[in-house]
C-alpha cells in the first residue's frame, strides 16, 4: 500500500494543509466537521486519505478507515459498517438488521469512539456506498455537528448513484469543505512534469500526470526509470513501452480499478493487447467468446469511468491504466494474445504496421493469412519500407520479391544506404534469375542517389546476370535496359545506345529504364524534341506500372528536355507536382533533386535571384545526404548563377568545394571554371579552360543542354586567342544544333549570336538577343545585347553602341544583375575628327598583367572597391595600379584609360 512506502514530496496546492489543521482544530474544541476529497484520476485520492489519516493520528485523533466496493450497493449499510468494525476495539461487533435499530447502534458507537481526543470517519470510495449508508450520513453529521466526529469522504462523482451525489451535494451547501479547493491545471501539471524530469514533456506525459489526483511526481519518476518515459534534446516524450512497471504502482492502480474479475477482467486485457481504440467484437474474436456475453462488463467498464465510449469503438480514459493491465498479463499470456490479436487485426483490415506489431510481440509467428495480408500491403505500397524490413526480418527471407519490394521502398524514402546493402546482400544469395533481374533494376534506379562509382557496379552485375543461361527474353530485356541507363548517366554515348537497341520496347523495365536512357543519349546528341517524347514515354509506363514513389523519379527526367526547349511554364507545373507528390508520400529523397530543376529553370529563363534562392536551398537539403551526387550538381549550379551576379568570391568557393567533392563530371566542372573566370576578367586563363571543353566529346551535350548558353562565350575566348580555326569550330555546332531543333528560339538564337560575333556582324547580334526574347531567356538577351552594343562601338557608331548597352543595362538590372554591365565611356559616331585613339602597342606592353586586368575593369565601368573585391586586393593596391596604368599609357582620367583599352582589344581582334 502507499502508507507502506516513504512517499515522495506531493505539490501542495492552496488551501489543502490549512483545511485539514481547521478541521482538526474544531475536533479539539468538540465540534464536528466534513472534507470531501472528490477523485478525478486514476488512484483516486487514497495518498490524501492516508495523510490526513496520518495526521489525525499524530494528532491523538482515533481513526477508523472503510472503504466501499460496488458489493455494498446491495448491502445496506455495509459502508459504515465495514467502517466501524475494523481497527477498533471489539471490531467484530454485528449490528441488528433493523435499519433503524442499525442507525441508533452506529451513532452509540460514534459517540462512544468520539470521547478523549474526537474521531475521524474515513470513508473512501463512498461513490460505491450503498443507498442506506448514504441516508445514514445526511442524518449522522447534522445529529452529531455537537460531537468531535470529522468525516472524510472520498468520491467520484462520474461513478455515484444518485443518492450518494444528494447527500454530497446536501453536505456541501451545508458546510462540509472540498479538498484540495482548487485543481490542478494542464499548466500546473506541465510544469510539475518539467521540474520532475529536468525536460518539456510532450501531450502524452502532461495527459498521464493530468490523471493523476495524488503521487504524481511519484508516479511520473518511476514511469521515468522505467523507461516509459524518455528524456532526450532536452523534451520528455511518452515511449511506445518500457521496463515493467515498479510493483507498488501496479498494485494501487489496480486497487483503484475496483473489485474487477471475469468477463470485466478480459475485456481490460484484450483492449490492453490491442493498445488502441478497439471494438467489443474486436476483444470478443481475440478472447474466442461470444459477443453477447462482453457486452455487459464494456457497458460496466464505461459506467465505471475506466473505459469510454468513443465513435469508433472503446478506449481507456487512462494509458497509465492500460499499461498497468498490460503489465499485469504473464508473459505467456502476453504471447499468446498478441498472436491471436495478428489475425484479428488483419481480418478487420487494421493498418499493416499493426499487424506487424503483434506479429513481433506474438513470437514472430503468425498464420499465412496474416503473413499473405501484409505481402500485399509492401506490394500495393499501403505500408511503409519500415514494414517491409520488419516483414522480412519475420520471415526470415531476404532473396524474394518481398526484398525487391523493400528495396524500392527503402530508395522511395531516401534510406538509399540500407537499400543498397539489402539489395546487394540479396544479389549474393538469390537462385532466382527473376528476381536477380528486379533487384538489379532497382540498384539501377537507387545509383542516382550514390556517387558516379556505382554506375559501373550496376553496370557489372547487369551483366553477369544477363549471362545466366536460364534467363527469360523479357528479363534479358530488362537487363539490357539497366545497362543502358546507367551507361548514359556515366557519359558512355554510343555504349548506352547499344544497350538501349538491344533491350527493344518489351514494356517493363525496358520501357521505363530504356526509355529514359535514350532520352538521356538524345540530350547528348542535342536532339532535344526527341529528348522529350522519350521522357514521357518513360513517365508513362512508370506510372502505368507504379509505385507511386517511382513517378517522382520519373518525372524529373522531363525536367532537362523541357528547360531546353524552353518550355518553363511546364517544368514549374511538373515540378509542383512533384512537390505534392513528394509530400503526401512522406518522401525526403526527391526535395533536393526538384530543388535543382527548379532553380536551374529559374537560371535559364534569367530569373537569377530566384535562382540563387532555390540553388541555395538545394545545396542545403542536399548537404544531409552527403554521399549524393546532387550536392555536385547543386553547388555547380550555384557557381553558375552567383557568378551570373558578379558574386566571384561565392562563386570561387562553391566551385571549389564541388571540385573537392568529385563526382559531379568534368565538362560540368569545366563549363563553370570558364565562366568563373570569364567574370573575373581572367581571358586567358578561361581561354585555356575552354580548350579543354572543345576538345571534349561532351561539347555537343554542354551546347545544348547549358542554362546558360554555350556558344556565344566560346566564340569570344576563341576570338581573344585570335583562334579562327576555334571560332568556325564553335559555330559549325551552334548552327548545327539550330538545325537539329528547328523551331526552338534559344537555339537559333545561340547559332545567330556565336556568327555575329564571328562575322562581326551587330545585326545578326541584335537578331539574336530578340530571339532570345521571345524564348523567354532574359539574360541571355542581356548578354546578346552587351555584344552588340560593344560591336557596334568597334565599328565606331557610337550613338547605336550608347543605346544598344543602355538597353543591356536595363535588361542586366531586370534579372538581377544590374552591376554586370555599366556602358562604355560616350563616343560620338565616328568621323575623321573624333577617332578612337590609335593603340599603342609599346605603351600597351609596358603594362603589368595586375595592370592590364586592372585597365580592363576600368574600362567596364568598376570603381576601384569593386575591383579590389573582384581581385582579392586592397582599393589602395588596385588604386596604385590605376595611377601606374595612367602614366604608362599617358592618360589623365579613367575615360582615357577605357578608351585606350577599347582601341587595343579593337586591335587584337
């Protein structure tokens, strides 16, 4: 009992001591008083009683205790009896079954144990007290209001009968006094929870503690070192289940519950097994007995406040009460019922996951049609890849379909690792020539999210699998289309388009993989329509074919042929529906990817600070799965758009990291080191980067896929080396590729661009940045437009150069990156009395490298804080170098200085 055990301190709440020491104040003067304690938890308020017990007794008070049962309503009086003949001298005293006489016999005894020090009439449980009993008190206490009689009465008034409720409501209006006077609050107990366990606790501890009339910090401790409740980042979480419960708690909470047994009794175990709302057929089927004989103990259950009625069915008021049931059963029992309750649960169509939970705590034995029932459940994807683990952990078979099941699921919600280790474990194991193909198919999939490595690991046992000799066409298909997929994504052009020929259009994974393989060859062969109609017939038969996680997979490959036929509105479409998608999936994997897309969307059409915000994102979410290729790519991206703005020092950064990374392809790498470096007005270092890139064979797939395009910058370094055999090069693919693509803009926009810039010709240039208009690609009209005025200004027409660059400007500032352009110092149109100056080569050569990229920035328009920024110097250094560059070529103002820079790069070209 809790008197037998040291208790814990119990928060005072106001009035409760004060009360107690008035009413024992007023024995001491003779005269008589009531305190009622009304119960609203779970243990009732037996630690109060056996307090004011314990204090009336310190007090010389003589105290006699009786406690109700719900016997005593067909036992007349039997409260104050039990009451009144235990503890006391002659105990065993029998009234006269006369109610009356009974009456005048207990208030004899009141008076005679009343003599000396006063007494004190416990009466707990008295909502059980029998009607007479009742009676007796509304005649007692008003009879004996003159004697040192205090009577304390413990009640719950959801569970008295009417008579009791009257006479309680009689005894407080006319003075008998409430304890504690006020309740507890959810803050209160929350608070109390928090000083206890040294955390925030969540709903579920405060609902616990809230259930609690007395001991609460008691009883929240041992929950604690229990390990029901667990501390961990500073909150206090309820747990799923724990150590056994201490033994004192146990039995007080089953004391509380009452005289419980039989039908009563199974009821509370089935629905402690089921652990959740549950139905009375529900317990009826796991306890095989009939509906009709339970009904009756549910129906008792509720009336006694430890069950409640809610739409769906039954539930305990209280998760202490079911966890103290729970731990009551033996583990035999235990056992037992949780098997039972597996196949109850999966006839009445429960989740899978709790199938799998009694499956667990059943002894990982279950019958075919539960084990049946939750196949189906990984197969139509209604369960969890958490379910498909725990299912193969249950049935010990890790090489079937269920394993290729688990595996998609695991990938679908980004657990790529244990997906990779189950399927390759599998691999090692299976016989199955069948399921050797599914599992390699879903490795081709899961190396999207690893590193470029693990495309020829795919690769490799594609290919050993396609050597078995029992191998059906269909799946020699299939393999072939794996190959192919991961082919592509490594570069390997012509291998993948060997592969993908002999894996045909079988449907299945030849579709799907084979598919999206040669969409990804006709990208790289700058077939961009084609690129697309391949997409979507790989879109179209993953979705046919499901699961739904793998429509998010598929659906990103439309994302690259889209930006590059500039069809925008439909990538942000799709990429929104992927988003929802990802969402009502619960999947993590796809935030980074359509992140990227995103971001390289906004990129393309010249959206640069929506740009800048998505990539930043994108690099942030892919940072939590490090081993992913998208960090790459995210921090590629980033590098292209910040140096897009003139953020050279971010944009060095993020390059150098995606550099120290790997993995994110060397043309990628190439493609941002030139343009990088094109920004910081470092010609000829990019120009010797752009070699490599020409000498790539992933020129073709750079041209025509680059957010940025490709072409025109090209042909500008090449024209700087003075590399004409370079600049025909660069423009013999632009013009193919527009021929390719007959009908998209930016294409023949980029064609236009890179031969006015070779033929110098300011119209072809002009023609270009409107083409680049209507495509939709801002920046890149920006840039058209920043080549046509400084041509024009070559050609001396000034005026035609001022308004050409005024309208760059204007574009620049559009997008975001109005620090790009500032237009070149005025010049009249040419006429022999106003030339440019001649250029003088000997001055020209004088000048220092620093000095020469100092002049150059000069003549763009920067200040000389900019252009410290932009060469890591100080404005005092950069200042030096300006004065240096102004004697040598003996000018007088920064307006000189440009025009001289102008006349000596006219010169080299």
């Amino acid at each position: 009992m809790l008197e037998d055990v040291e208790p814990h301190a119990t928060p005072r709440l106001s009035g409760h001591a004060e009360l107690v020491d008035a009413a024992l104040a007023a024995l001491a003067r003779g005269e008589g008083s009531v305190l009622i304690a009304e119960q609203h938890g779970v243990l009732g308020r037996r630690a109060l009683v056996s307090r004011v017990r314990a204090k009336a007794a310190q007090a010389g008070v003589r105290v006699v205790h009786g406690r109700a049962t719900h016997v005593d309503r067909v036992a007349p009086l039997s409260t104050l009896r039990a009451a009144l003949s235990t503890g006391t001298p002659g105990s065993h005293h029998d009234f006269d079954v006369s109610h009356l006489t009974a009456l005048r016999e207990i208030r004899t005894r009141l008076m005679d144990l009343s003599a000396g020090q006063g007494l004190l009439v416990c009466l707990d449980d008295f909502h059980h007290a029998d009607e007479v009993t009742a009676l007796a008190l509304r005649m007692l206490v008003p009879e004996l209001a003159g004697t040192p009689v205090l009577w304390l009465l413990s009640v719950r008034r959801s569970q008295a009968s009417a008579a009791v409720l009257g006479v309680v409501d009689v005894l407080l209006e006319a003075g008998a006094r409430r304890l504690p006077s006020r309740w507890p609050t959810g803050e209160d107990v929350r608070r109390l929870c928090a000083r206890v366990l040294g955390a925030e606790p969540d709903q579920a501890v405060v609902a616990i503690a809230s259930d609690l009339d007395s001991d609460t910090e008691r009883v929240v401790r041992a929950l604690q070192d229990a390990g029901h409740v667990r501390v961990a980042d500073g909150k206090a979480v309820l747990a799923s289940a724990g150590q056994p419960l201490p033994h004192w708690l146990v039995t007080e909470v089953r004391s509380a519950l009452g005289d419980l047994s039989g039908p009563t009794a199974e009821v509370l175990d089935a629905g402690a097994v089921l652990g959740r709302r549950f139905t009375v057929h529900e317990a009826a089927a796991l306890l095989r007995r009939p509906v009709a004989e339970l009904l009756w103990a549910a129906a008792l259950l509720v009336e006694t406040g430890v069950l409640a009625a809610v739409t769906s069915g039954l539930t305990f008021r209280s998760e202490l009460v079911r966890r103290v049931v729970y731990a009551g059963l033996t583990e035999p029992v235990r056992v037992a019922l949780h098997r039972e309750a597996a196949d109850v649960v999966a006839r009445e169509g429960r989740p899978a996951d709790e199938v799998v939970h009694h499956l667990e705590r059943g002894g990982h034995h279950g019958s075919g049609a539960v084990v049946d029932t939750l196949r189906k459940a990984v197969r139509d994807r209604t369960g969890s890849a958490g379910l498909a683990v725990r299912l193969l952990d249950l049935i010990r078979d890790d090489t079937g379909d269920l394993t290729v099941d688990a595996v998609r699921l695991l990938g679908a919600e980004g657990r790529t690792e244990q997906a990779w280790d189950l399927a390759v474990r599998a691999l090692n194991r299976t016989t199955d020539a069948g399921t050797e193909t599914r599992l390699v198919c879903a490795l081709a999939e899961l190396a999207d999210a690893r590193d470029p490595g693990h495309d020829h690991l795919v690769v490799e046992y594609a290919r050993r699998a396609s050597a078995r000799p029992d191998l059906a066409e269909r799946d020699r298909a299939d393999l072939a289309a794996v190959q192919a997929y991961r082919l592509a994504a490594a570069g390997h052009t012509e291998a993948a388009a060997n592969a993908a020929a002999l894996a045909g259009s079988a449907g299945g994974e030849a579709v799907v993989l084979g598919s999206a393989a040669r969409a990804q060859i006709a990208l790289r062969r700058g077939e961009l329509g084609r690129a697309l109609e391949l997409a979507r017939a790989a879109v179209h038969e993953a979705d046919r074919a499901g699961p739904p996680q793998r429509g998010l997979t598929s659906r990103l490959w439309l994302c690259a042929p889209l930006v590059a036929l500039d069809r925008f509105d439909e990538v942000h479409s799709t990429l929104d529906l992927v988003a929802r998608e990802t969402a009502q999936l619960g999947a993590s994997w796809p935030v980074s990817r359509w992140q990227y897309h995103q971001a390289r969307a906004h990129l393309a059409a010249g959206r640069l600070r929506s740009a800048a915000a998505g990539a930043e994102l994108a690099v942030l979410t892919a940072r939590e799965s490090p081993s992913s290729p998208m960090l790459g790519r995210a921090l590629l991206l980033l590098t292209e758009i910040r140096t897009a703005l003139g953020d050279v020092d971010a944009a060095e950064a993020n390059l150098r990291e995606a550099e120290q990374l790997g993995g994110a392809g060397a043309a990628r790498l190439t493609w941002r080191r030139v343009l990088l470096l094109c920004e910081s007005d470092r010609h000829d270092e990019a120009a010797e980067a752009a070699e490599v890139l020409l000498t790539s064979a992933d020129l073709i797939a750079i041209t025509a896929s680059a957010p940025t395009p490709v072409a025109p910058v090209l042909v500008r370094l090449a024209r700087h080396r003075a590399d004409e055999r370079r600049v025909d090069q660069i423009v013999r693919v632009a013009r193919e590729l527009s021929e390719r693509n007959p009908g998209v803009l930016w294409v023949a926009a980029a064609a236009a661009h890179a031969t006015g810039l070779r033929d110098r010709d300011v119209g072809a240039v002009i023609r270009a940045a409107e083409l680049h208009r209507h495509s939709g690609r801002a920046a890149a009209a920006a840039a058209a437009l920043t080549d046509a005025g400084q041509l024009a200004f070559e050609h001396g027409e000034g005026r035609q150069s001022r308004d050409l660059l005024e309208q760059a400007q204007h574009r620049w500032t559009a997008v975001g990156a109005g620090q790009r352009l500032t237009p070149v110092p005025d010049a009249p149109d040419r006429d022999p009395d106003d030339p440019i100056p001649s250029p003088s080569l000997e001055l020209w050569a004088s000048l220092t490298e620093t000095e020469v990229r100092v002049a150059r920035l000069v003549a763009r328009g920067l200040t000389n804080k900019a252009i410290a920024s932009r060469l890591t110097l100080s404005p005092n250094t950069i200042g030096t170098h300006v004065r240096n560059a102004f004697t040598k070529l003996q000018v007088t103002n920064r307006v000189e200085l440009a025009l001289q820079v102008i006349a000596h790069e006219r010169k080299r070209t």
